[in-house]
C-alpha cells in the first residue's frame, strides 16, 4: 500500500525554496521529470548525487523525494534509522535511487564516514544539503534547551549548537573536497531559519546557530564557491 505524505503549507513553501536554489543551478540540464511523483532519468538533477542530512522525515525527506524526482541519486543520513529507511523504501517505490546510513550529525568521524561512504557508492558527490537540526521538539524533550540564555543549561547550549552549527562545518569540511575530486560544479544547500537574522526571545541557542549558519553560508561562499562559479545557499 503506498504511504500518502501531506506536508502543511508552510513546509511546502520552504521546501520549494529550497529546491530551488539547487534546480536553479542546473537550469541547463534536461527537462524536469513528465510525470509527478516518478523519478526521471532525465530531470534538471540527472546523474547527480545528493548527500541530505536530516532525510529520516520532515523537510529533509521531502527534499529526498523531489531530488529523486528530478533525478538524482540521494544518499541519506540521520539519527535513526528506521525513518531513514522509510524515506529510502519512498524514495525507490517512486522509482528513484537511494542509500541511507544512520549517523549522528555532531560526531566528526561520522559525518566523515557519511561523505566518504556517499562518494565510495557512487563515484562523485555534487549537492550536500545541510538539514539536519533541533528546534522545539528538542526544548520539550530536553527542558531548557529552547530557553533564553540564562536559563539555558549549557550542556544543552552546546548540543544545539553542535546539532545545528557544526554539523554544516563537518558534512562541508569533507563534502567540498570531494566535490572538487569529483569535478562537479557543487552546490551546498544550508537549511536556516528567520531566528537566525531576527532573534528571539526565547530558544536562544537556537537563533545563535541558525545565525552563525547564515555566517558560515557566505562565508564558504566567497571563498570556496565564488571563485569556481558554483553554489552555496
């Protein structure tokens, strides 16, 4: 029986952007898939392999699906398994390719092993969107990890920056690299939010690591991405 995904408008929307900073950029490859929900083998990602971290559901396993349907190879990653193997038996039941490998995106060693098991399967590495993250699901598993700062423990002050922040300095650390061994035109896909540019007044940590996300965005911009005419988000 196949499993019907209703994602709620807002969702949708940022998803589309998403999406779309990537499609953008192979605005000169072939025509998009013909049919919605089936993959294609000649859509504007058509023989491109996709690294999405946070794929085990919500934007980053909706980002899954539409990269597959515009035909690239998508190679998930995430905490738990279970729902990454969902969103892979989705993403082939749609006639698309997918891996997952269950990883925990603050260990270093493990976003290492994501990268490198990605391009060791497929032979290049061309888009890595930097999804996974925590936000007020986190706070009501964790109490006080979506507070202000003063009442924030910093334990959890640091988890939510290593979940949210570091992990794009890691999954970027070895992905650009093996973009460039790969020769692909690359594209780096970082998922950020409005607290990041806005603040708040609560969950502090968080708009700290969705700030430093925009930071790091232009920075790997200008001086990874600029130069070689590629594409950082």
């Amino acid at each position: 029986m196949a499993a019907v995904i209703r994602t709620p408008p807002a969702t949708q929307h940022r998803l589309r952007r998403i999406a779309g900073h990537v499609l953008h950029a192979r605005a000169d490859a072939a025509a998009s898939a013909t049919a919605a929900g089936s993959c294609s083998s000649e859509g504007r990602l058509a023989g491109k392999v996709a690294v999405i971290s946070g794929a085990g559901g919500g934007i980053g396993r909706e980002t899954a699906l539409v990269f597959a349907r515009e035909g690239a190879t998508v190679f998930g990653c995430g905490r738990t398994l279970a729902t990454l193997e969902e969103t892979r038996d989705l993403v082939v039941a749609s006639g698309g390719s997918c891996s997952v490998l269950a990883a925990d995106v603050s260990v270093e060693e493990q976003c290492q092993a994501v990268i490198e098991t990605a391009t060791a399967t497929y032979g290049r590495l061309d888009i890595l969107v930097n999804n996974a993250g925590v936000g007020y699901e986190y706070g009501a598993a964790n109490p006080g990890g979506m507070d202000p700062l003063l009442t924030t423990p910093t334990p959890l002050w640091k988890d939510v920056i290593d979940i949210n922040l570091t992990s794009v300095y890691l999954f970027s650390k070895y992905a650009i690299p093996a973009m460039i061994e790969s020769g692909a035109r690359g594209a780096i896909v970082n998922v950020g939010s409005a607290a990041g540019s806005k603040g708040g007044k609560d969950a502090h940590a968080y708009a700290v690591s969705k700030a430093g996300m925009n930071s790091i965005t232009k920075s790997m911009a200008k001086t990874y991405f600029e130069p070689h005419g590629a594409d950082n988000t």
